[in-house]
C-alpha cells in the first residue's frame, strides 16, 4: 500500500494525482472557437513513489505530462507519465531508488551514477517531438501524439551533456530552440553551455562559458543577437548535500548578475554585469536589443522567491521581500563598466509565471500576462502550499502602461497561462489565454480559454475536468501545423 508523507507538501490541496488516461471531447462551458487548431501541453510533479524522504521537495516529483488537443471547437484529454528512466527502474523495483532534490549522495546503491531526472518542469513541442525537460538531465523525448515516451537524447551525439534547460526560447527568426545546460561538470559546479538546434533537430550552435559562481540558473532569454542569463544567488556546497539539507539556499551576500553573449560565438565574450547588493528574479518575461542596450523583463524580489529553499544565514522566510513584481533590467553594451544600469519596476501588480505572445521572443514587445497576487481577495478553501494568493490572472500593456486582471474566485487557485496566436498573420498579442484554474473546494480543474487582450472579462469557455490537476510548473501550445510538421 502507498503510503506517502501526511504533511501539506503531499495532502488536501497538493495531494498526488497519479493519474493515466484519456477523456474524449471534455465537457466545455461557453464556446471553443472551431478553428482552434492544435494543442496544449503541461507538467507537473507528482511522485509515482513515496519519497525515501518524508520532507521531499514539491520539485523532486515524477513529471505527469497533460495534453488538450483541440480541433473542431472540441477537446480531447490526454495524461501520462514522463517515463524518465528513474521512472522505470523505480517502476521495476516497486519503490523509490532515488533520494533528495539534487542529491545524488542520497540515492540507493544500485541507481549511482544514473541520471536523476524527472522531466517535471517544462513540456514543448520541437522538431515533430515533444520534449519533457528538467534542468539537472538530459532532454527526455516522448511521442507528441500519444505521450509515449521514446526516452533521453543527445541529439546524434551532438549534445552529450548531463543537463539540458528547462526553460528553452524558440527565435521566431529562425525557429531555432534556444536552450543551455548548468552544473555539467558535475554536482555544484560552474561549467554551462549554450546551444541552438534548428526545426529539423539538429545542434546549429554550441558556445560554452563559466557561471560567476554555482547557481540555479534555470531560465534566461534571448534578446536579438544575444543569449542573456540571469544568476540570482541559490547556491550550494558539499556540506548541504553531506548533511541531506534542501539542495539550494539564498545567499544574500552573493551579488545579481545579467551575463550577455552573442548567439553566434563561442561563448568567450560572456560579459557579466552585476548588481549589488543582489535581487533576486526567476522567469524572464521577454528581453530585446534597444541600440546598444539590452532590456531584460523580470518579476523581481529583493530576496529569494522560493520558500523551501531556506536563507543561507539562517533568516527566517520574509513574505514581502520575497514577493516578486515585473521589473526592467537595463545594461548598456557601450558602456566601460560591469554594473548594470537601471532596473525598474514596471508592473503594479506582484506576480510570477510570466509569459508573452512567444512570437515576439527576443524581440521589442508590447503584451506580457503572469499569475498575480491579489492580497485583498479573500480565499476560502483548504488552506495549503501555493493556494490563497495564486489567484489572479493580468495582462500589462508595456505600450500605455495599463494592466488588467482577473480574479479567479475565493475557492480556487491559477496555474501558470500560455498564449495562442489567432491566426499565423494576426497581430501581437490577438489570440486567446489558456490557463488551468484549480477549485480546491469541488477538486476539478477548468483549463479556462481568455480573449488575450481581455482577460478581465473573464474566460469565454471553461474546458472541464472531471479532477483537480496537482499544482504545475510550465507548459505550452503548438498549433496542429508544427504538430504535423
Ligand atoms: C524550479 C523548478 C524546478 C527545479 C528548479 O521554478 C527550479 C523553479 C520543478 O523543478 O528543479
Ligand atoms: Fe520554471
């Protein structure tokens, strides 16, 4: 009998889903436009196994793959395991092999040295293949169609690297998927790369630069000719991982840094701009070349973000500085100096999860929405990790500076949006908002379809579950085109 810890990180409204199937043509509330075309995919963790560790991390979860496909104004359902291959020897051993988030000192004997991934953070259609990602292994590739999983790849030896992003880019230029890879000489250290592998799946680019110090670099942008990563300081040692504590922690005394390099070299003219003392900030908006300067959109806090990863010097978690709102970070190229210029709130409302018309990537844009925070609304549902707050959803028009949102009511909570374009030509930002609201009161899932442009009037349908999904990370639409394709 499964017995999984009874502490919130794993009951009431984080409780496992563990669930494979399919539902034909969901029920829909309000209408899904017919020519809606493709389909939508999303990730979130959600252990096959007890944990070897009661306090496991929400991050150290099995990837569980969800698929709406859309096509005639109608939805089919579709949800599988990322079938990592620590999923399967766990499978076959019929419990957990694996230890503690990023810990590999704590995994049982017979799994050393074997990837430790759980494809749990980010799903993306690329070259006909649906890749699972998570930041500490390889690209796992499963079946865009029917979520099989074919297994992990190094791109015909192209990219024989131990750890692959999460948090890739698509250059709306080139097509090209955009990506890099951290810590790849081993646990807790600085080597990265940078890479672009074109629609056909090959490896075009590969450049190779050293982060200022070990860190959690799990997103970045590029910006026209640049890659652009930003370090926020969660790092490590050897002692953390020797005494089992949560893989990363926030040291405040580690400074910000935006490191810019061309797309097109080796990596060697990586130059690191820093701010002291630092912030911290997670997922990029979008970022783009103004002449010399590189503009880079970030929710922003003035310390770590992420509770479970505690303050190096043993602070308690402080809920206000932690809170993130959209900020501008500016660095000039031209310029004879390794600080940056300017960074600038330009979002009222605080939130995270940012995404754009991804058309736009890299490029000048007007349109960007996050998850936001409404502290005044009231919640009434069981009381838990992420719930309370996760409750609204805001669009920010960088072009007149207005926001608008929508609150998703005093039961439920909002996982993170993704945009689809109206049509191939239509203009930034015309197209819809889809995004799974979770009512913690009935446990179904609504994955709700905005009018991108007019969030606050709330969806115009609501595709309907007939179960409440586990608190996800990212995920993203493809049209049936690049599907076929
Ligand atoms: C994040 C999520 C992860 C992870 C590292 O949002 C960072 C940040 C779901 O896993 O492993
Ligand atoms: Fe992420």
């Amino acid at each position: 009998m499964a017995h999984f810890p009874q502490h919130p990180g794993f009951t009431s409204v984080l409780r496992l889903v563990r669930l494979e199937g399919d539902i034909r043509d969901l029920e829909i509330e309000g209408e899904v436009p017919a020519d809606l075309d493709g389909a939508f995919y999303r990730v979130h963790p959600d252990p096959q196994f007890p944990p070897r560790f009661a306090d496991d991390q929400f991050f150290n979860g099995d990837g569980m793959v969800s698929m709406f496909r859309f096509k005639d104004g109608k939805v089919d359902f579709r949800q599988r395991y990322a079938q990592t291959d620590k999923w399967k020897v766990e499978r076959a051993a019929g419990k957990a092999l694996f230890g503690a988030y990023r810990n590999p000192l704590t995994d049982d004997d017979s799994v050393k040295g074997m990837a430790r991934g759980t494809a749990n953070t980010n799903v993306l259609v690329h070259a006909g293949k649906l890749f699972a990602m998570k930041e500490d292994s390889p690209c796992l590739i499963m079946d865009a169609n029917t979520l099989e999983t074919e297994g992990y790849t190094d791109f015909d030896g192209e990219l024989p690297i131990s750890a692959f992003t999460a948090h890739p880019k698509i250059d709306p230029g080139t097509g090209n998927f955009c990506g890099f890879g951290y810590s790849l000489a081993g646990p807790l250290t600085r080597e990265c790369c940078y890479f672009e592998i074109d629609p056909t799946g090959k490896v075009v680019r590969k450049a190779e630069f050293l982060a200022p110090y070990y860190t959690m670099l799990h997103d970045f942008c590029i910006a026209g000719d640049y890659a652009v990563f930003n370090v926020s300081p969660w790092s490590s040692d050897m002692s953390v991982l020797e005494q089992n504590r949560p893989h990363f922690y926030y040291d405040r005394e580690l400074p910000f840094y935006l490191g810019v390099m061309r797309r097109d070299g080796d990596g060697s003219d990586m130059r690191w701009f820093r701010q002291d003392p630092s912030i911290c900030g997670c997922h990029v908006m979008n970022a783009f070349q103004d002449g010399t300067k590189i503009l880079f959109d970030v929710p922003v806090s003035q310390t770590g973000s992420l509770p479970f990863f505690p303050e190096k010097d043993g602070r308690p978690f402080d809920p206000v500085a932690a809170t993130t709102y959209l900020s501008r970070i500016t660095v000039d190229l031209a310029a004879n100096t390794d600080t940056i210029q300017s960074i600038e709130r330009i979002g009222q409302a605080p939130g995270e999860f940012p995404r754009i018309d991804d058309r736009q990537c890299g490029q000048p844009y007007r349109h960007g929405w996050t998850i936001t925070y409404d502290f005044d609304k009231p919640y009434s549902g069981p009381a838990g990790p992420f719930v309370g707050v996760i409750n609204s959803l805001t669009h920010y028009d960088h072009q007149t500076g207005k926001e608008q949102s929508w609150w998703c009511g005093p039961d439920s909570a909002m996982q993170e949006p993704a945009f689809v374009p109206r049509g191939k030509g239509s203009a930034e930002g015309d197209g819809w908002l889809l995004a799974l609201v979770d009512n913690h009161l009935t446990n179904y899932s609504d994955l709700c379809l905005f009018d991108a442009l007019n969030v606050a009037s709330g969806p115009v349908a609501r595709i309907k579950l007939p179960v409440r999904l586990r608190q996800g990370l990212h995920g993203n639409w493809v049209s049936a085109a690049k599907l076929a394709a």
